[in-house]
C-alpha cells in the first residue's frame, strides 16, 4: 500500500492529506501531545476532537451470559426512544472530525424494533457505522434490513470456539445456529469476534484462527473477562499482570528488545520468563505489552450516550455495577455529564466539566487502586487515596490497565 506523505512548506510547518487532519482532529488552537521514541515520534490526536460516538440502543438482552453484568445488576432496563435518536442525528454535524459510531453497550442491538433505521441514518449522515451482537437475532430479515442500511462492520461474541465452552457461558444461545446466522454476511461486510477469555474458554483461544475462517471474521478482539461476582474472578487469567504490571508497555522499566525467535520447547521457559516480568519488552522497535495508566476512551476520543439519554465518558462510568477485584467487592458508580434530553450533545462534550475530565485522565495521575490489596477508599470508585474524586477515580480502572477491552 502506498504511503501517503505530508509536506513541509518551511522549518516547522507541514501540510496533511485531509484524512490525516481529520484522524488528528485538527482545528485552530488543536493541541497535539507528541511522543519520542527510538527515533521515531507518534502524533497524538486532539483529545477533544469527538471521532467515536458509542450508543446504546437499548439496556436489554435477549440471553444470559455468565459473565455478563446482568447477573449482579439492578438498573432499570428500557431502549432508545425515537425521540432521543433524532436528538442525537440532529448534534452529528456538530462534530467535524466524527468518523464513526458503534451501536452497542450492555444489551442486545437487534433486539431494539428500530435497529436497522438507526444504522440507515447514520450511514446517510456519513458516518461508518459498527454494531456488537450476539448473533441470535440475525435471522434473514434482520441480515437483509443491516445489509440494506449499510453497516459497515459486525461483531459477533463469541466466548467459546465449540458448542460445548460456547453454551456454558451464553445460555439461552445456540452455537451452530449463530455461526449459521453469520454465514451469509461472509464478504458482504466486515466481520469481527469478540471474545471474553476465562480459565473455562482459555483452550479455546488457539482454535479461533479455525473459527474466523468458519465465519468468515476479519478480526479478533480478546477480552479478559469483568469480574462482577466472585464466581467471576476466580476465573481472570491475569491476576498476576494486574498486580504486577507484567506484559506492560510501562514507563520506566528496563526496556529489552528482542529480534523473532523460534517458538518452541526450547525457547518458551525463557521467553515467559522474561515476558512475566517488570521490562518492557519490543520486538524490534515495536512494543509488545498492553499500554497502562492510559485510558483508550480518552485518547480515541470516545464518548457513549445511554439509551436513556445520558452521556458517559467511558464504558465503565456506564451504568452502576460492582466488581470483585483481590477477594473484595468494589462498587463502580456511574457518571453522566449531561443528559440529552435536557442539552445538547455539542454543549455537553464541551462543557467545562467534561473537558476538564478529559485533561485529567488523559495525565492519569491517579493512586494505583488495580494493584492495591485493599484501603478504606477501595470498597467504592468515589475517591481515592490521592485526592481524586468520582468521576477521575481511574486507578482502579480494568480498560486502563490493559486488562479489558471492547471493539
């Protein structure tokens, strides 16, 4: 593939291809925190530029999954009124560096009467348009309606690459069938699996290569899974890289980089060794362990609107849940910054208070509550023990460490 190239017109002035400056959410005054490493620099984008818009087009399900937070939830549950969808389509063109919206959240898309008009709209708007689903509702007529509207990409959770690890875990789901539900679409759009890892599914991670190309996916996003009961965290694989930040990208630890080695009995005592412990490991120049202390919402300028209407920072701020996390229950309260039936979109991604939690988060000075046996700030997320307060209590944030992940 060709590179594009941008071009200097003097000592410290370059011009960009227009979807440069778009991906960099360019605009007067724009500021771009830029990295320095290995003679290299990264470019990093405007944190407050909006280029991903998560809605969540209803709070229900139509299974239910062990690992999901319905099993320690008690919120109420409803969809996205039409009402509130046309707010939102009303504030898009507010947003110039907006490149794409995901339908999803903590429920079922398809199970929402309204979903393929949703994607309809928001592909006239221009916009490339994402969905997560699992797949037990893409039956004909409801392939044909997304095929229709022009959804762009579909993923489809799969926690487990047999019938037997599949339906332990999504109860109320057929193997087979979702993965015959998901035939049809093979080349017509693209594909993803999302798949939540546990000690029960762990196996299964070295079969989807096969499951891809059963379905056709594209893509694979592996997730450990959220520890919302107790059940739950005695089945994370990563109690140890929680603790001790081991396959990290860390600032300031021994930095080791390694040429590509052989894979085999030979070599892999060694090569777990070393990727179990403190350094920060790259494989010619190219760093392999999870970044930390680093919120992705934040630096791919995300923001979730509920299906109630009320605007998020991030995945986790949500809905209200709990978590157990080294033998101890946390309570996750939720946070909105506005509430789009009382203020505009535009109006609430700038207001003082959500820019101001932005810069805040996007520094991540916060107490290092992940790897914390326990203090009298750890039962709940509304303050910690260097002063932070709810919303910006991100130490003890999961998606921040490297640990969970979404599409």
């Amino acid at each position: 593939m060709k590179k594009p190239q941008a071009r200097a017109i003097n000592d410290n002035t370059i011009i960009l291809p227009a979807y440069a400056a778009k991906k960099l959410g360019l605009s007067k005054n724009a500021r771009l925190d830029i990295v320095a490493m290995r003679g290299r620099l990264e470019i990093l984008p405007d944190i407050h530029s909006l280029s991903r818009l998560y809605i969540e087009p209803t709070s229900r399900c139509n299974i239910s999954c062990r690992t999901c937070i319905r099993q320690t939830w008690n919120e109420p549950q409803g969809d996205l009124s039409r009402e509130n969808f046309k707010r939102i389509l009303a504030e898009l063109p507010g947003f110039p560096h907006l490149d794409s919206v995901m339908l999803g959240g903590f429920g079922e898309p398809t199970a929402h009467p309204d979903i393929i008009r949703m994607v309809s709209a928001l592909k006239k708007a221009g916009l490339n348009t994402e969905m997560v689903s699992n797949g037990t509702l893409l039956d004909a007529g409801m392939r044909d309606g997304l095929l229709k509207a022009g959804l762009d990409r579909l993923w489809i959770s799969f926690d487990g690459a047999d019938d037997t690890t599949f339906e332990r875990t999504r109860q109320g789901a057929r193997f087979r069938e979702v993965v015959e539900n998901i035939k049809p679409l093979r080349g017509k759009l693209e594909l993803g699996i999302a798949f939540v890892v546990t000690r029960a599914n762990f196996n299964d991670l070295k079969n989807l290569g096969w499951l891809a190309k059963k379905t056709g996916a594209e893509f694979i996003s592996v997730s450990n899974v959220i520890p919302y009961s107790p059940e739950m965290e005695k089945q994370m694989v990563c109690s140890l890289a929680i603790r001790s930040g081991c396959m990290s990208n860390a600032p300031g630890g021994t930095a080791v980089d390694i040429p590509r080695i052989d894979l085999n009995d030979f070599t892999r005592n060694t090569l777990w060794s070393l990727a179990n412990g403190n350094q920060t490991i790259s494989l010619m120049g190219t760093p392999l362990g999870a970044p930390i202390d680093r919120c992705r919402f934040i630096r791919e300028r995300c923001t979730f609107i509920r299906w109630d209407g009320k605007v998020a920072p991030c995945m986790a701020l949500m809905h209200s849940h709990k978590i157990h996390i080294h033998s101890a229950e946390r309570h996750n309260k939720s946070h909105s910054f506005g509430d789009i039936t009382k203020r505009g979109l535009n109006a609430i991604w700038n207001s003082k208070d959500y820019v101001s939690f932005r810069e805040k988060v996007s520094e991540f000075n916060f107490s290092p509550c992940h790897a914390c046996g326990g203090c009298s700030y750890s039962g709940d997320n509304t303050e910690d023990c260097g002063g932070n307060l709810h919303p910006a209590t991100c130490g003890g944030c999961l998606w921040a460490q490297g640990v969970i992940q979404c599409p």
